[in-house]
C-alpha cells in the first residue's frame, strides 16, 4: 500500500469511524460483533484492487459490512441447524456424536484446527494474547486493554494484525 493509500484509508477511518461504528451497533446490536465487522470491512477495502478510482469509497464500506453480517447471520442459522440436527440424533439414541459427523469432516476439522493453533503460536506475544482474551474470555477491547496495559487503538490493530494473518494463513490452505 502506497503512502496515498494509506493516508486515505486513515483518513476514512477517522471520518467514519464513529457514525459506522454506530451504524454496525444498530444492525448486529452486539458492541463485539460491530467492532469485528468494522474491522473485517476496512481489511476488506484496504486489500480491495482500485481503491483509489472507487467512486463512493463510504458507500462500499457500508455494503460491504451489510454483507458481512448477513454472511454470518447465514452461517450462523447454518451452524445452529447442523448443532441442533447432531443434538437430536445423540438424544434419541439414533446416533453417537462421534458418528454423527462424518469421518472425513473430523479429520478435515483437525487439520484446520491444527493449522489454526500454529498460525496463532506465529503471531507476536501480545498480538496472540490479545487475540484470544477476545475470541476465548470474550473479553471486551477495553478489558483486554486494561488487562495488557495497552491502549484501546493498540487493541484494535492487534485484532486486525491477526485477523489478516489468519486470514492469509486459511487462504493458503484452500
């Protein structure tokens, strides 16, 4: 990214920042789930090709994170259905939680699991622990900055340092 680049996508953070953080409160009512939006839209537009001849830069960051919470709105409802299907099927006693999913999805989820564990252990300390006191504890960015003594804006770029590496680190082995 180009010092021009850069300067805009700041500059759109700074302009932005609240009313979008505020925009995201109101579609995911959950201060988590905005944050994580917000921060997954701008990795979206900062890695997105011709940032610079995009003709309504805001208007694409607030499509983008609509679509981004109807994707995990979708995921999530897909999720809850497969739970709910295996959960059923243990409690009737038609089947076990072992033989409730299929022998290559186990070993497909170990492998990204284990994928996961060695890109997380490749990231920076405080970037790691940061990381997971929010997807683990579900600590908020505040907590994790009290708790790190770091400042909240440390936090969220750490988020962002790792949800980039993570992302690169799936990409790859897909």
């Amino acid at each position: 990214m180009n010092k021009d680049q850069k300067y805009f996508i700041e500059q759109m953070y700074q302009d932005n920042h609240e009313g979008f953080l505020r925009f995201l409160m109101q579609k995911t009512r959950n201060t988590d789930d905005a944050h994580d939006v917000l921060q997954e839209a701008f990795q979206k537009l900062i890695t997105r090709d011709g940032l610079g001849d995009m003709e309504n830069p805001r208007a694409y960051l607030y499509r983008t994170a609509t679509n981004i919470i109807i994707d995990r709105r979708r995921k999530g409802q897909h999720h809850k259905k497969y739970i709910r299907e295996v959960t059923n099927g243990v409690q009737a006693g038609t089947a076990s939680l072992a033989a409730a999913i299929p022998p290559d999805r186990q070993v497909a989820a170990r492998q990204e699991l284990a994928m996961l564990d060695q890109a997380l252990n490749d990231l920076p300390e405080k970037c790691r622990r940061t990381f997971l006191l929010h997807r683990e504890q579900y600590l908020k960015y505040s907590e994790i900055a009290e708790k790190l003594q770091i400042s909240v804006s440390m936090v969220e770029k750490y988020m962002i340092q790792a949800l980039k590496h993570l992302r690169r680190k799936i990409k790859r082995n897909n």
